[in-house]
C-alpha cells in the first residue's frame, strides 16, 4: 500500500520542508553576500573583469545612466526617479 505525502499547508512556512528542501535563488547582482562562486570569482575579480568588458567596448552603457541631474535637482529628482517612479530610470547620475 503505498502512502500519499501529506499535501503542505497554505501560507508561509519555514517548518520541515524548508530546512531539508532548501532552495537556489539566483539573483542578477553578481556581488551579492555571500557570494555563492567565492573564491573563484572574488569581488576584486568581478570588478577587474567588468572593467576590462567595458573598457574594451563588449558592454555599452551609454544609456545605463539616465537621466542625470543636477546637484541642486537632485533632492527632487531622487523622489521622483527613485522613491516614486522607479521605473522610468535604470540609475540616475548627479552632476556636480
């Protein structure tokens, strides 16, 4: 006779299932903490090798930045682009 598993509860739980099925969450920053791929890819690594994929024309960023604001804007800007509407920019630059 073979025994069906119990079906999980609705909601959140950190109970059983949690501890012994413990999911990879991938996310797209490459230097999140702790680092999963350290020491084969240590933070001085990521950063030499992003420099040098930029600096070589493999990556554009010319529209990464946008907009950019002034210093006396940026207070305004910062809660527009930031806090209220995010996704009208990708990262927004100060000048000064």
């Amino acid at each position: 006779m073979s025994r069906l598993p119990k079906p999980f509860a609705e909601g959140f739980n950190l109970g059983r299932e949690a501890h012994f099925n413990n999911a990879k969450i991938v996310f797209s920053r490459a230097c999140s903490e702790p680092n999963p791929d350290y020491p084969r890819w240590s933070r001085k690594r990521i950063e030499e090798t992003c420099w040098e994929l930029l600096m070589n024309g493999y990556l554009n960023c010319e529209d990464l930045i946008d907009p950019v604001v002034t210093f006396a804007n940026s207070p305004e800007s910062y809660m527009q682009y930031v806090d209220q509407h995010p996704e009208q920019s990708i990262k927004m630059g100060v000048t000064f």
